[in-house]
C-alpha cells in the first residue's frame, strides 16, 4: 500500500493541468527540457575530466591520448548544443524525477565512448558495465579477465576509469546544479531525486551555492586522503586516484588485487578511515568545518552507523578467529576490511590473491551473512555511500514499534521521531515504501539474473551489491575475480540496470521507466488554458 500511496502522489503531479502552462517558450527561441539542459551540462563537466585523463596520458607517455581528446571535444560539442538550445524552466516532482533519471543514463552511456574510442575492452557492452559501475560508484568490474588488465592500462584511463567514481560519488545533476541559476524548489527536487537518503539539505538559502559548498568539502576530504595515501607509502599517482574513489566510496583501484595490490597494512587503514568518511552525512562535515565541534555526535544516524560498524567489526573479525583457520592477525586485518568496505559500500579489496584471507567468498557463512547484510543497508544518508541507508532502517524500526504499540493500545499517538524531531506520516510511508520497493527489485532481480545462467549464490551477491553499490560479492564474483566470472553478457546488462536504479534511490529511475513520455513532454508545444 505504502508503494502504491508513493506512486499515485507522484502521479497527481504529472496532471496535464500542471504542465499545459509550461509550453514552448519562444521569447529566446529555446525549448524548455530540463532533461537535455542537464544533460549538456553534465557532458561538459565530463568533458573536463575526459581532458584532465587526456592530460594525464601524455605526461606518462602512454598510447591513449587521442582518443581521450577525442571524446573531450564529443563530450564539450554536445554539450554546448544542448546547453545552448535548451533552458530550464519550473519544475514539479515528476520533472524532477525524470531529469535526473535520464541524465545518469544518458551520461553513464556516454562514459563508455573513451574505452570505446580507445579499445580497452571486446565489446561494447562491457564498456557500458564499466561505465556505469563507475558513475554509481559500484566499483564492479569487467576488467581482471582481459588482456591487458588493470593496472597494464595507460595512465590516463586509468585516471578517467576514476574520475568516473569521483564525479559520481557526489552526483552528475549536483556537479550541473553549481553552474545553473537558483531553481528554487524545483532545483531542491532535482538534489532530492539524486541525493542518496530520504532527505538532502539546504545549508544556505541559495540552491546552487548549497551545491558548492558540499562540492567544496568533497574537494577538501578528497584532497585529504590523497596526501594521507601519499605519507602512507603510495605513489603520487596512485594516491591521487585512490583518493578520488576513496572520498567517492567507489571503489575502484589501479592495481589488478585492489588495495591488496599494495600489501601494505599502513595504507589499509588510511583506506578505512576514508571509507568511513565517505560514509558520513557531508553536511555534518561542513558544520564540523565550520567549527561545529560536536556536529557528528549530536546526529543519531552518525552513532548508529559508527555503532553498526564497530560492531560488525567485532562481529565478524570474532568469528573468522574462533570458527576459521585465520590466525587473529589474519582475522583482524582482512575482517575488519572487508566489513568497512561492504558497510560503507566502497567495493575495495585487501586480498592479495584467490584463497588469501581477505577473499571473503572463501570464508565461512557466518560472516558472510552479515556482509550480505550490510551491502543491503549502506551508511548514513547525504553521504556517497550506497544502499537502503542507516536512517531508513531507524524509521523502520521506529514505525514497527508503533505499529505494535497501537495494537496494544488501539487510541494511543505516538509519532515517530528521529534526532528528536517528529517524521511526518508521509515520510514514514515514503521510507515504508522505499524498502518495500528495493526488496521487490532485489527478489525479481534475483530471478531474472539467476534465469540468465547465473548460479543461485553468485546471483543473490551480485543482485544485492548492484542495488547497494558495493562492488564485489558472494559465489564466483569475490574481491579476487571479475563479473565476467560468474555473470553472462545480458545478466552484467541487468546487473548495470540495477546499479542505476540503486544509485538514484529507485525512484527517480523506476518512474523515468515506467512514463518514459515524461521525460521529452516539454519538448512539444502546447496550447495554453484560457
């Protein structure tokens, strides 16, 4: 009920009374899409780390360079002819929805046209998967089973192949938002449908310097990490582009083993301290820049998500200890790794090869169920982290407890409260809505994946990573192997699919699915009412 409630309330915003009024504006001669000015947007923004890689691949010397510039200048083309025929104008829940949904797909398309120009993989397909596993920040890959692999890439692929992580990390319609003019609630829409969690914050009146200065603070503890991956022992290079998906919680890497390739502990708990960064609400980070000194600790979402991940820390590194033949060390190390990486949705590795003990598909099931688990929840919301988000599984229980209560007492108010402050009833319903929902796709994902050829464990993890973004998963799809491992070539298209729909919270890509028409209406003229 709680979905249906969601859908038909977005529906009644797509009324043709609502948009009969926004018809073809012909005083400057452009059309009014958000969809496609967005767009033009983000392939400019694109365009400039297309250039940046290109940069990047000359200095090392490396043999992809001209592909690179030649998808800058397709990338800044486009973009400039999108951006310059067309405008945005006000916008309702529906648009919203629809502009950001079709501008990830239309980017993360787009992002597959440097490997293609540059003929890093086979097939088309496979570029696309790398693409948009890159732009959800899934950090999944098709690279391990080609020749040449990773890290025998030119330098400025590799750099793009990051990129991708960092500029998705934040979001494509956000990074377009700190250029556009104030969209007043309509632009606050856009941020809503992108925003990962039930609900993004304004930290200043204007809409596009509350984008810069999230962007602002994402540069800073990108900036952070880099140099922190620099003292801890990596080269500039690497530590740049590690701290590019670090802050993202990507999870991509340069090297083939992930930050296993370095087989450094310093370096792997610079990467843990960064994944559980990436984890936070950003705009607590901006208020504890601002001298806010106890701005975390007065969010109850932050201690619960601390509180989730010491304990499947503990949880975990206990059982690999007492019921495996790790020693603590190895228990330690390769425990307390994996789960920051899975809880906060990165993706990365510390497995060294198939078998070691950071290749968590070899552990037992105990601790996998409970990696399965946090590879559904994900980390706090407002942060880069995937999944159904800390604060949703806190209105869930807190709904659940009322539910119970009233049964017991059938006139009993009781709202539900987060932080102290009451969650209206149709935010409740939204969340209620939301996991009803992402558990649908999970179990129809499950089928459709499992249809395709895929055994039934390796189905369940690569469902639930995609929809969590959190890279590798259970059966044949392990940090030590790629997805063309345990996945067909239609089923890595599904999984790719999913990616999105995970990334964008569900909404904003089920709806563009299922009214596609939304997306292009403001495209026809239309007669105004009298």
């Amino acid at each position: 009920m709680a979905v249906a409630s969601r859908f038909q309330q977005v529906r009644r915003s797509m009324s043709p009374t609502l948009v009969a009024s926004d018809a073809l504006d012909d005083d400057d001669g452009r059309i009014s899409s958000p969809l496609l000015h967005i767009t033009g947007l983000s392939l400019m923004w694109l365009s400039v780390t297309t250039a940046f890689s290109a940069i990047v691949e000359y200095l090392y010397g490396d043999p992809d360079g001209v592909a690179l510039l030649l998808a800058t200048a397709l990338f800044a083309v486009t973009g400039y002819l999108l951006m310059r025929f067309t405008k945005v104008d006000q916008l309702d829940t529906a648009g919203s929805f629809a502009a950001v949904g079709g501008t990830w797909l239309i980017v993360s398309l787009a992002g597959a046209i440097p490997y293609i120009l540059a003929g890093t993989f086979m097939h088309i397909d496979d570029a696309i998967f790398e693409s948009v596993s890159g732009f959800s920040c899934t950090g999944s890959t098709v690279f391990f089973n080609y020749n040449p692999n990773i890290s025998d890439q030119g330098h400025g692929i590799l750099m793009y192949r990051q990129l991708t992580n960092w500029v998705g990390g934040m979001g494509i319609v956000l990074l377009a938002i700190t250029v556009l003019p104030s969209l007043g609630r309509g632009g606050l829409g856009l941020i809503g449908a992108e925003a990962p969690g039930p609900s993004s914050e304004h930290l200043v009146p204007r809409l596009n310097e509350t984008a810069k200065r999230l962007w602002y603070v994402y540069l800073a503890v990108t900036g952070l990490l880099a140099v922190a991956f620099l003292a801890a022992g990596m080269g500039p290079f690497d530590a740049f582009a590690h701290g590019l998906s670090t802050a993202a919680t990507g999870g991509f890497s340069t090297q083939d083993s992930s930050i296993g390739g370095f087989d450094s502990v310093l370096i792997e708990v610079v990467v843990m301290l960064g994944m559980v960064i990436g984890g936070i609400n950003f705009a607590l980070h901006y208020r504890f820049g601002l001298g806010d000194w106890l701005a975390y600790f007065r969010d109850r979402e932050f201690r619960v998500y601390i509180g989730f991940v010491i304990a499947g820390v503990t949880l975990v590194v206990g059982l690999l200890w007492l019921d495996s033949d790790f020693g603590f060390g190895d228990s330690l190390r390769s425990g307390a790794f994996n789960t920051i990486a899975l809880a906060t949705s990165t993706g990365f590795g510390n497995a060294t090869g198939a078998g070691s003990p950071g290749d968590f598909v070899q552990w037992i099931p105990g601790p996998q169920v409970v990696l399965i688990f946090f590879m559904f929840l994900g980390a706090s919301s407002g942060s880069t982290s995937g999944g159904v988000k800390v604060i949703r599984l806190q209105i869930l229980f807190r709904q659940v407890h009322r539910f119970l209560q009233q049964i017991r007492h059938r006139n009993l108010v009781l709202p539900v409260k987060v932080n102290g402050r009451r969650v209206a009833d149709h935010l409740v319903e939204k969340v209620m809505g939301f996991i009803v929902l992402h558990i649908t796709i999970v179990v129809i994902g499950i089928l459709v994946v499992t249809a395709l050829g895929a055994d039934l464990m390796t189905a369940v993890g690569g469902v639930v990573g995609s929809m969590g973004n959190s890279g590798p998963a259970l059966g044949e799809v392990g940090p030590a192997n790629s997805f063309i491992d345990g996945f067909s070539r239609p089923a890595r298209m599904v999984l790719a699919l999913l990616m999105l729909v995970g990334r964008l919270e569900i909404f904003p890509m089920v709806l563009m699915l299922v009214t596609p028409r939304r997306m292009f209406r403001r495209l026809r003229p239309r007669k105004q009412l009298s």
